[in-house]
C-alpha cells in the first residue's frame, strides 16, 4: 500500500501522459484515415493499394517503428512527437478500412435514391452516408484506440514517457510492482476506452428494417 | 395550378427526341426513342425485363445521361439544366422506396425541403399534409422509423416524399411491385385520387397491364429498347398488332403480374379475368 501512496503521483502524471500521447495520435488519425476512406470510397480503385499500404505500416513492429523514426530531422528533437507519427500511423488502418468498408455497404439503391431526390454530393455524405457509416467507422476507431494504447506503452523505450516508463523501469530493476503499476493503469485505460466507444458505435448503430 | 391555354400545339411536359443509352462497350439498351408525354398525363411504359424501361426512366432526371438525342421537359433540354434543381423538380418513386432508416418519417418525406434549407416548421408541416394525403395519419407515423411501417405504409410514405417538393412530374419505377395484391389494388386507388387532385405528368414503369390499363392514358410497349407501340389502354387491349396481342395474351394467362395466391397468405385472392 505504501508503495502506491509513494508512486501515485507519478502514476497520475504518467497516466495523463500516456492518455494525451494516444489521443493526439487518435486525433491525428481520425483526421487522415476518415477523408481517406471516404475519398476510396468515392473511387474504389485506389482503395487496393491505399489500404494495402496502411496494411503494410500496421506490420512494422512498434519497437522497430520507434528506432526508424528517431533520426529523422524534426520529429527526433522531441520523442513524444515520434510516438505520436508511430502511434497515427498504426491507427490509420482501421479507421480507413472501416471508413471504406462503411460507406461502400450502404444500400445502392438509397444511395441511388439521394442522387434522384436531387441532395448534392455534400448532403448525401453528411445526411445519409455518414449517419449510416457512423458505427463503423466507430468501430475501427475503437480497434485503434486499444491496440494504441498498448503500443503506447513501447513508446517509453524513446524516452516518450507514458505508463510504459514504469515498465521499463521495473524491467530493468525486477520489480514487479512498478511492472504492474505500469500495466494494470495501461489495460484499464484500454477496457475504458473500449467501453466508451463501443457504446457509442451501439447508440450510432441504424438498425436494419 | 394554371390551366393551359387552348393552344394547337402546347409544348409537351416531357419530349423525347431520338435517346439512345448504352453503356460504354455494352449493348444499345435505347434505340432511338421519340415520345411526348402531355402535361397532366399519365403513361406507363410496359416490356418484358432487359427491354429499356428502367433505362428510358433515369435518363429524365439525368441518373443516366443518354448517349445520343435530348430530352426536353417544358420545353427545355435537360442538358441546359442544373443538375440538382432538375431533380429536385422531378418526383422519383421506386419498388425498394428507399426511405432513408435513420431519419423519421416526417423526415424521410420533407428530405427535399430540408436539401432546399426550408424553415423546420414549415417542412413538418408539409410532411404532415403529404402523410395525411397519402393516408397515413401524421400523428402517429410523423415520428415513426422506415423499419416500424408496413411495405405498403412505406410505399405510401415514399409517394409523400415524391411529392413533397410539387414538382410537375413524377417518375415511378414498379412502385407497388413489391406489395401484396390486396395492398396493391388499394395503391393504385388511391394514386388514381391522387393524380386527379394533383396535377402531375407520370412515367410509371410496370409489369402490371392491369395497373397500365387502371392508371393511364397512355401505354408504349417496349422491346429491346425500342417503342413497339403507343397506343390508349382502349386502343392497347384491342390492337392488332402481333407484339400487343402476344403480350396482353400473355398476361391474361399468366394472371396479372406475379398476382398469384401465395400459399402463405391467409387472404382471398382476385381472380384474374378469363
């Protein structure tokens, strides 16, 4: 007990840290991965080889990503924006494939329907094509919020702080508690965040006729 | 509602001039189609399946642009004309109805207004009149989803929408295809009541010659994207010629439509004429 009285504080901090750290990432993502998936789904031709690509980043192991990106020019001056590029670039995935995916399952025959009734591309995306994707894309956006947050954790190993420090730490010295201190902070953020989105990718759901 | 001016020769609500359609490396589904449809007319265009009628339709509110000839509604070409604000102007029914799942009735049926940034009060209560015109009561459907109506309540619903702008015409593709016979017939009464209230000039695709011959004025026949004939339902039903006599046989053996007693339907089936 007393050792979680002593390393609260720093737990909190590093907590904070870890949460920023994923979502600036998820931030950024979102930002990437949502236009790029409605833009594939305008022209699926691309969407082979754009998803094939974000596939081939979703490959790279973290620690690996971590290494490729630190002696790059701006980004190495400051290890927290190397977590973050590393951490976009696993979430894109996805969200660009569930953002594709969602929009191209529309019914054809609604989407059909909007072009007759005269609503402009810009309406159809925003009152029909979102609206029905919205769940999906939710959900790809909650498979990249947990699996970043774990990857988070990795980002420690470049000096980028998060909840991954204190497993370093404990690693390093064989302490178990500051191992768990690291982790069990870690996985709760992982079922939070998890519970939080499927919620509301279940409140954005349409239910079918 | 203006009455036309006794003239000897108004200019058409719809004209066809010569449209032909194909997709790029595929067949001529349209052959050169010339047609002119009378404002306040209704005109179904009959075909076995492949034969162009769905085709023809599309190309109106330019969901299909033809490849050859022009279409000209009022006189003016549809090329000429803004895209959006030609469909807006243009009520376009379909067998699935298409109303959108996530928006409530009202909704679904005001959905053009809303496009055309109407006033929230004054497009809830266009919803509501059109509800109420189409027989469904706004109170209890207004804020209802697509999923919690009947196919029929829908296809009313559906009807609201396409009418819910005013525009002059109204393309309809199988609109009561999908329903139940009983349903069915009560659809094409009340769309009667309705083009008699509302003026509008109507392309209604069918397989149904009873519908054809229940709804308008005029019937082309269509076979492989080219118009057989286009005659009256009086002229239709007693034509000579070989193609409209093989398909108004056709029908009256096969029964009307798909309009055969469905094994899983408790209800009295009409009997097809002899």
């Amino acid at each position: 007990m007393s050792f979680l009285s002593q390393n609260a504080s720093t737990i909190l901090t590093l907590t904070i840290e870890h949460l920023w750290l994923t979502g600036a990432a998820m931030l950024f993502a979102a930002a990437i991965a949502v236009p790029a998936g409605i833009l594939l789904a305008r022209s699926p031709r691309w969407a082979r080889p754009v998803i094939g690509l974000a596939n081939i980043l979703q490959t790279i192991p973290s620690l690996a990503m971590f290494g490729f990106l630190l002696p790059l020019p701006w980004l190495g001056d400051r290890a927290a924006r190397i977590a973050i590029v590393a951490l976009t670039a696993y979430a894109l995935l996805p969200i660009l494939r569930n953002t594709y995916a969602g929009i191209r399952g529309i019914d054809p025959a609604l989407v059909e329907v909007a072009r007759a009734l005269g609503l402009t591309n810009r309406q159809r995306l925003f009152k029909i094509e979102l609206p029905l994707a919205a769940s999906f894309i939710l959900a790809g956006l909650r498979t990249a919020t947990v699996t970043c947050v774990g990857i988070a954790t990795i980002a420690a190993a470049v000096g980028a702080g998060g909840l991954g420090e204190l497993i370093f730490r404990g690693v390093a010295s064989v302490d178990n508690r500051l191992v768990l201190a690291g982790a069990i902070p870690a996985a709760l953020l992982a079922l939070a965040a998890d519970g939080a989105l499927g919620l509301l990718e279940r409140w954005t759901k349409v239910p079918s006729a | 509602m203006t009455v036309p001016a006794p003239n000897p020769a108004p200019t058409p609500a719809i004209a066809f001039h010569n449209v032909s359609f194909a997709f790029p490396g595929g067949n001529l589904l349209l052959d050169g189609i010339s047609l002119t449809l009378d404002e306040g007319s209704t005109t179904a265009i009959l075909g076995r399946s492949g034969s162009g009628k769905t085709t023809l339709l599309r190309t109106v509110n330019r969901l299909l642009e033809p490849t050859a000839g022009e279409i000209f509604l009022d006189g003016l070409n549809t090329r000429d004309r803004h895209l959006i604000a030609l469909r807006r102007s243009i009520g376009y029914v379909v067998q699935e109805v298409g109303l959108f799942p996530h928006f409530t009735i009202e909704r679904n049926v005001a959905v053009v207004l809303e496009s055309e940034s109407t006033p929230l009060a004054q497009r809830i209560q266009r919803a509501h009149e059109l509800l109420a015109a189409v027989g469904l009561d706004p109170a209890t459907f207004g804020r209802r989803y697509p999923r919690q109506l009947s196919g029929g309540q829908r296809q009313r619903a559906g009807l609201a929408r396409a009418l819910a702008a005013d525009p002059p015409i109204l393309l309809m593709d199988e609109p009561f295809g999908a329903l139940d016979p009983l349903t069915r017939l009560e659809m094409q009464q009340m769309m009667r009541e309705l083009l008699h209230r509302f003026r509008k000039t109507v392309l209604l695709v069918t397989h149904d010659l009873d519908e054809a011959l229940y709804l308008a004025d005029r019937i082309v026949l269509l076979e492989s994207g080219r118009i057989l004939a286009n005659l009256t339902p009086e002229e239709f039903l007693r034509s000579t010629q070989p193609e409209v006599r093989a398909y108004v046989q056709a029908f009256r053996r096969a029964g009307p439509g798909d309009r055969s007693p469905d094994p899983a339907d408790p209800r009295p089936v009409p009997e097809a004429a002899p």
